[in-house]
C-alpha cells in the first residue's frame, strides 16, 4: 500500500466520528508514519546535497494563513495534528540547548530552525482555526518517528558536555528528515490546497535546514541518532 492510500485510510477513520477510538486513531497514524519512514529512506527523502536558495530558513516556511475558511479532509487533519507536537518538542530541544555548551555553527542554524519552526506553528494553528477544527495531540506519550520526547530531552539533559552537540544533531536530523516524509504524504493524498501549499513551504525549509547541518563548518560526517 502506497503512503497516500494509508493516508487516506487516515483520514477515513478520522471522519467516521465519535465511535473511532483515541486509541485506534493512534495506532492508524503509527502505521502511516512507520510505512512513510520506510518509503522515505529507501528513496532517500529528507537528504539533499542541493538546497533551495533562501536568504532565510524562517522566511522560505511562513505565509501568511488564509482568513477565509478552508475544508480539511482526514490527511490535512492528520498533517496537521502531528506536526505541531513534532515543532513544539523540537523547539524544547533548542530551548535546553541554551543552558548547555554547543557547536557555534549548530548553535547558529538551530536560532534558524526556531524562528521557522515558531512561524510554522502559528500557520498550522490557524489552518486549524480556518477549518473549525479543534487541536488535539493524539501524540501525547507516544514514540513517534522524529519526534522529540520527554525521554529524549532526559537523555541528552545526561549527556556530556563533550557529546551534546552530537547527541543534539542526531535528535534534529531525524525530526527534519521525518517531517519531509510526512510533508510528501500530505502533498500526495491531502486535499486543502492550503495545507499542501504550507507542507510544499515546509518540505522545501527542512532540505535547506538539513543541507546546512550537514555542511556547516566542522559538522562531523556521521552524527548518532541519525
């Protein structure tokens, strides 16, 4: 089954109402984002050698919300819902890396990565908002790929001095690689242009952010966790 039919699959059970369980609906998304996993590393989603030209990161992902009405189907509702705990656990990374030592040139691409990240959130909140559609993290408690968890800002609260920055590198490269796998899968199978026009923007952020990890100034060639 392709990533846009289990996306549908998706979205089906999502709009089949109050009788689909919490519990259900975590376990479809799993499978979605799992099988997106396995589809995006064998075609090598979420790696370029080439990334788009932008004179900023935070500038190439934020646009402006529609202030019109817009209709979600179940895979914009799905995108949605995932990306924002997948941006706000990323962001409590950057936010714990303040108080700790850390490369410079990571240090300076990840206040990159928080300014596009803070406006991404704003713009999937207000798609919520524009389609009368509640926020819900069915996430919570979850080990979802690329995402960064309470356990993994406990591991790397215990990490060295030394090995932070790796460590640290290793979490944000696998939260930029997944969310370019799940921004394929809601251009494929989601149905607002509005949404797929933000996962477009987004998925074109984290190449440039995931080339400049890669290829900043003493970036090591394999990191852990990546």
């Amino acid at each position: 089954m392709s990533t846009g039919e289990l996306m549908d699959e998706q979205g089906m059970a999502e709009r089949r109402g109050p009788r689909v369980s919490a519990g259900r609906l975590v376990g479809v998304v799993a499978t979605v984002v799992a099988t997106a996993v396995a589809v995006g590393l064998s075609q090598g989603w979420g790696r370029t050698n080439q990334a788009p030209a932008a004179s900023s990161v935070a500038a190439s992902s934020a646009a402006a919300v529609p202030a019109v009405p817009v209709a979600l189907n179940g895979t914009d509702d799905a995108f949605i819902q995932l990306l924002i705990p997948m941006n706000e656990g990323a962001l409590a990374l950057i936010d714990q890396l303040d108080t700790r030592p850390a490369d410079p040139s990571l240090r300076t691409l990840l206040g990159e990565v928080r300014k596009a990240h803070q406006a991404e959130l704003r713009d999937l909140r207000g798609l919520l908002a524009a389609g009368n559609t509640p926020e819900l993290n069915i996430h919570e408690g979850h080990q979802m790929p690329g995402m960064v968890t309470e356990a993994s800002l406990a591991e790397l609260r215990a990490t060295s001095d030394a090995e932070v920055s790796s460590r640290a590198t290793g979490l944000i490269r696998a939260h930029l690689a997944q969310t370019v796998v799940l921004c394929q899968g809601e251009q494929t199978a989601g149905g607002s242009p509005e949404v797929k026009a933000l996962a477009g923007r987004i998925q074109q952020a984290r190449a440039a952010e995931l080339n400049m990890l890669d290829n900043r100034p003493g970036a090591p060639t394999a990191a852990p966790g990546g």
